[in-house]
C-alpha cells in the first residue's frame, strides 16, 4: 500500500512539474526510498533532456516532500548530500581527457613515477576491472528495451564501428607508418591496427552525455561492439595486418576474452544477484574507470619515452620527420575520420535523426584504446606497438570533448534563437 500511495505523491509532484494536474500524498515513506526512486522515476521522465534539468526537478521534489512533512529536515539534507556526491564524482569523470593528458606528459616527462603500472599483468587486471565496472551497469532487460526502441540503429552502429575505423587504420597506418622505420615501422602499423579494430571505448559514454546525444543508445553500442570484439578484433587485425606482420590469431582470441567478455559477463551477473551492493559500486566505477584508463596510458608512454625519444633523435639526424608527431598525427587523422565519417554516414546516407547520429559518431570515433595496448602486450608484440594505443586515449578524449563542446554550443545557439 505505501508503494503505491508513494508513486502516487511521487507522481503527482513529477506530473506538476509538467503542468498536470496532482492528486493525494501520503506521510510514512523512508526517505532513502523516496529519493532513490524519485531519482528513477525523474530519469524516465526527464528523458532526453539536460542533466541540470534532472537534478533541478529532484532537489525541487526534495524541498516539496519535506514542506509537505514527508521528509525530515535530516532526511531532506541526507537526499540532497547524494545528490552532491554524485555531481562530484560527475565532474571528475568529466575530466577524462584531462586526466589522461596528464598521466601522458607525466609518463613521457618522469617515466619513473610511472613505470610501476607495467608490472607483472597489472594492466590487463585495470582494464578487466574497468569492463567488469561496465558490465555491472548492464542488464539483459537493457538491451531489450533499446533494441525495440532502435533497431535499425544498433546494427548500423555497430558496423560503422567495424567497418569504418578498421578501414581508415589500414589506409593511414600504411601511408604514414608503416615506411617510418624499417624496423618499428610495422610495430607502429600494427599497433594503429588494433586502435582501429578494437570496440568502443567506455569514456563515449561520457561524451554522448555530454554532447546531447542519446546515452542509452551509446551503452547499448559500446556493449554491443565490446561483445562483438571478443572474435571481430582478432578476426579484423588479421586480416588488416596479417600479410605485413605476423599475429596470431588464437592469442588475440584468448586475450580479449579475458580482457573483455570474461569481466563483462561477470559484471552483468554480479548485478542480476546482487543488484543493490552493484548500484552503490556503480556510482563509482565512471571515475575509477577514468583513472584506470589515465594510469595504463601513462604507463605505456612512460615505458616507450626512451625509445621515443632514441627513435626521434635517430630520425632527426637522419634528416627525416621526427617519429613523435608523425605517430600522433597519425592517430589524431585515424578518430579524426572516425568522427567525421560515423555522422555523415549515418545522418545523410541513413537518414537518422541529428541525436542518433551524433551518438553514432562517437562510438565510431572513440575507441577502447587501452584494449588495443594490453592486446599488443598479451600476443608479443615489441613494446613500441602499445604507443598507438596509448597515444590514442588522450587523442579521442580530447576530440570527442571538443566536438561534443561545438555539439551544445551549437544546441544552445537553437535554444537562444527559439528554433526547436
């Protein structure tokens, strides 16, 4: 009975808010289950809209609940201390690009501070606790629900993933990379080759959020193409690089499996036993992800900065182009293609709404790179392979931030002139 007398005042405060009429309240509801459910019931009604928006109608349901002596003050303040947790760790996450700059330059700069995360298997356990952290995010109810609601998105998602990035890696890894250096220059190759065929990255997310495209749609993409990879990434690498370099592909199989699949699985079925302990955990796992990512990055640049810095000198006294930029310009043209052709293609050769394929530009654009760097250590590839990868994480961060920046200025110039 108070469930129902609960979404009933719920309810009516949510339908006021939007301008229908109200109807009765009751005074005997737990505060923590009040706010817990109004954040819910705000989400699905607040749909689409900004993230400001959500929070404002919750802090607003809040001070009602409380005038209305449902909430206590001391209630009341416990609802709106979560509400601030959850806008700090928002706003660290949203320091993604930021974060793994820094563990970049801090690992080309003061290798040592660094170096430790290359031990033993530590990488491939960070970046299997990150996918495990995306799996506990994931129920099978999720993928059913998007895939009524976009079924000709999710599959047209999923093959700009893998047809595109795969496409423009093979193209500009052998145009700039691959004749570098007679003897990292195929390394380098491969290395772009598994940027470009890994699935996409958790951080797109982030960005979709960001960006005003559709989140829900993104993690079903990044879910998608992070299953599919467990055999679609071996498959394409060796396809790509397979007559220049040699790859096995049983290697790449079993290490994406433990890398990925194995943490997604467990991920998904730790949150069906245990759903309340998996959504306090989720609260956190957005900026632990982040800095996971941010510490294997910086890790890889720390481990190669001598040989960045050996090869760029060698070239440089050989009169040729400095190795550095050409491996970063390299990766900024392969996510810069990424973003650029994931919308055109979708928006005026699908026809899909401007909000299906901005989130379609990011998943293609944004790649699990930190994927590609465990995948180049796990099969025995030289150590040069993974900087690609980890030059890759701060190169997508950084683009998919800016766009997704253009994307709500762009949106706000609407707003501003009245346009819908």
């Amino acid at each position: 009975m108070k469930t129902v007398i609960h979404f009933a005042f719920l309810g009516s405060l949510l339908l006021k808010e939007y301008g229908i009429t109200a109807f009765s309240t009751h005074n005997h509801i737990p505060a923590r289950v009040l706010h817990r459910n109004a954040q819910f019931e705000v989400k699905s009604f607040t749909h689409g809209k900004s993230r400001i928006a959500e929070k404002a109608v919750i802090s607003k349901i809040c001070k009602q609940t409380q005038s209305s002596g449902i909430l206590s003050q001391s209630q009341s303040d416990e609802a709106e201390s979560d509400n601030a947790l959850d806008r700090i760790l928002s706003r660290l996450t949203s320091g993604f690009p930021f974060f793994v700059l820094f563990a970049a330059i801090l690992g080309a700069n003061r290798p040592i501070t660094l170096e430790w995360v290359n031990q033993g298997s530590l990488i491939s356990v960070m970046l299997a606790s990150v996918m495990m952290g995306t799996g506990m995010t994931l129920e099978k109810k999720d993928f059913e629900n998007v895939l009524k609601q976009y079924p000709g998105a999710v599959p047209a998602g999923v093959l700009c993933q893998f047809m595109i990035m795969p496409l423009a890696a093979f193209l500009v890894g052998r145009t700039f990379l691959l004749g570098v250096d007679p003897t990292i220059g195929p390394s380098l190759f491969l290395g772009l080759a598994l940027v470009g065929c890994s699935p996409g990255g958790t951080a797109s997310n982030l960005v979709s959020l960001i960006a005003g495209a559709d989140v829900a749609l993104s993690v079903l993409l990044t879910a998608c193409s992070t299953i599919l990879a467990s055999f679609a990434t071996p498959l394409l690498v060796k396809i790509l690089v397979g007559g220049t370099v040699r790859v096995s592909g049983l290697a790449l199989c079993t290490a994406t499996a433990k890398v990925v699949l194995l943490p997604v699985i467990l991920g998904m079925a730790f949150n069906a036993k245990a759903p309340g302990i998996s959504k306090m955990i989720s609260r956190f796992t957005p900026f632990a992800s982040v800095a996971l990512v941010a510490l294997i990055c910086g890790g890889v640049v720390a481990k190669n900065s001598s040989t960045l810095m050996e090869s760029s000198a060698l070239a440089s006294t050989a009169s040729s182009a400095p190795l550095l930029p050409v491996i970063l310009g390299s990766v900024l043209l392969l996510h810069t293609i990424g973003f650029l052709a994931g919308f055109l293609v979708p928006k005026l050769g699908l026809k899909y709404t401007e909000k299906t394929s901005r989130t379609i530009s990011i998943e293609t654009g944004m790649q699990n790179s930190a994927l590609a760097v465990v995948l180049a250590r796990s099969i025995g590839a030289p150590l040069i392979a993974s900087l690609p990868g980890a030059l890759s994480a701060t190169a997508h961060s950084c683009l998919g931030s800016i766009l997704a920046a253009y994307w709500r200025f762009i949106d706000s110039r609407k707003k501003g002139k009245g346009e819908d």
